[in-house]
C-alpha cells in the first residue's frame, strides 16, 4: 500500500460479561453486516481464536530450531504426537 492508498475501518465498542470495554476494528461498513450479526459472528469465532493460541503456545509453533521446512515439518508432526 502506498501513500495514496487508503483503508475506511469500521469500530465496534462493545462491553463483554467482565465490563472492559472493548473496540473491534473491520472494513466491513454496517450496510454489509450489521452490529448485532457482527458480534454473533466474532462470539463463535473467539472459541477458534482461542483454541488456536492454546494450540500454538502447546505446540511452540514459533520456536522451531531449524529453519528449513522439512525439519519443522517433522518437529510440528512430533509436537502433535506428543501433545495426544
């Protein structure tokens, strides 16, 4: 993106069950999702976001001792066999 290049954000501010305050940013203007249908959506996918991270802390994904493909293959593939 240049500097001419511009991107139009949307922010949602919402209040979770624990009463932080909480801002959401998406270029999706209201006419293509609406705010209710917006956090329906963003609610089912935190339990993705949230399995991902366990997964990813778990399996050390970003601390691979090597750095060509077939050995991190090879150390992902034993990090999932260790971890069932």
């Amino acid at each position: 993106m240049d500097s001419q290049d511009s991107i139009t954000l949307r922010s949602i501010h919402f209040l979770p069950e624990d009463g932080n305050s909480e801002y959401l940013l998406t270029n999706l203007m209201p006419e293509q999702l609406e705010t209710g249908r917006f956090m329906e959506l963003y609610r089912l996918r935190w339990g993705v976001e949230s399995k991902y991270r366990e997964l990813k802390n778990r399996l050390e994904i970003e601390s691979f001792s090597s750095i060509k493909p077939v050995s991190i293959r090879q150390f992902f593939l034993l990090q999932c066999i260790c971890l069932t």
